[in-house]
C-alpha cells in the first residue's frame, strides 16, 4: 500500500469512528416543529447515544430553542414525544462531502402534547 492510499484509508477511517452510523439500522421518523401544525418531514434516525439522544440525518441544521415532535413510522421504535436540538454537527464520513449532511442530536422535553383534537 503507497503513503498517499495508506493516508486515504486512515482519513476514512478517522471519518467513520468520528460519525459510527455504520452500527445503527436506519428507522424514518416524522419530524415536525412543534408549533408547526400538521407539516411533518421525514428523516432518519441513524442512532442513539450513550444517554438515550436521538441521532437524526438532514441536510441542514436543525434550529436551536424549537421543540419538536418525533413520531416513529412502523416498524421504527423510536419513543414518540417532544425532542428539543442538543446539538448539530456537519457529517463527516467521505461520501458527506458529495452530499452534505448534519447530524442532529435530540433530547427528549416530554410525551407528545395532546392538540385536543383527538
């Protein structure tokens, strides 16, 4: 193995152990603000960490100080309720570059509120 692929394969490496969503089976979760109505997207929960935060992939930072409601979609089993953003980071594994993407890190507030119209 030539340096210059010894120093790729040591980059990617530093990549995944920096960003493991490799240890994690993907689950779509619904995604709203809480004070955002209905809209709801859908993102992927690529972990949780060692205190229970879900990890969530989308293509840009979520905002800081919103609430949001998490709803998992079958078979997902993330704990429905209201998450607010703990922290959020640029990935880093090699393939992010083509396609960026962030890691957002949510803790959970609550159950989900009851809107009453149930």
């Amino acid at each position: 193995m030539t340096s210059p692929d010894r120093e790729k394969l040591i980059e990617a490496i530093d990549a995944l152990m920096a960003d493991p969503r490799g240890r994690w089976r993907p689950q779509t979760l619904a995604l709203g603000e809480l004070d955002g109505g209905d809209a709801r997207r859908l993102v992927m929960q690529v972990g949780v960490d060692a205190q229970g935060r879900l990890c969530v992939v989308t293509d840009a930072p979520l905002e800081s100080g919103v609430g949001y409601v998490v709803d998992p979609v079958p078979p997902a089993d993330a704990a429905p309720g209201v998450y607010r953003l703990h922290e959020a980071r640029p990935g880093h594994r090699p393939e992010d570059a083509s396609t960026p993407c962030w890691i957002n890190v949510l803790e959970v507030l609550g159950p989900e509120v009851d809107d009453g119209g149930g």
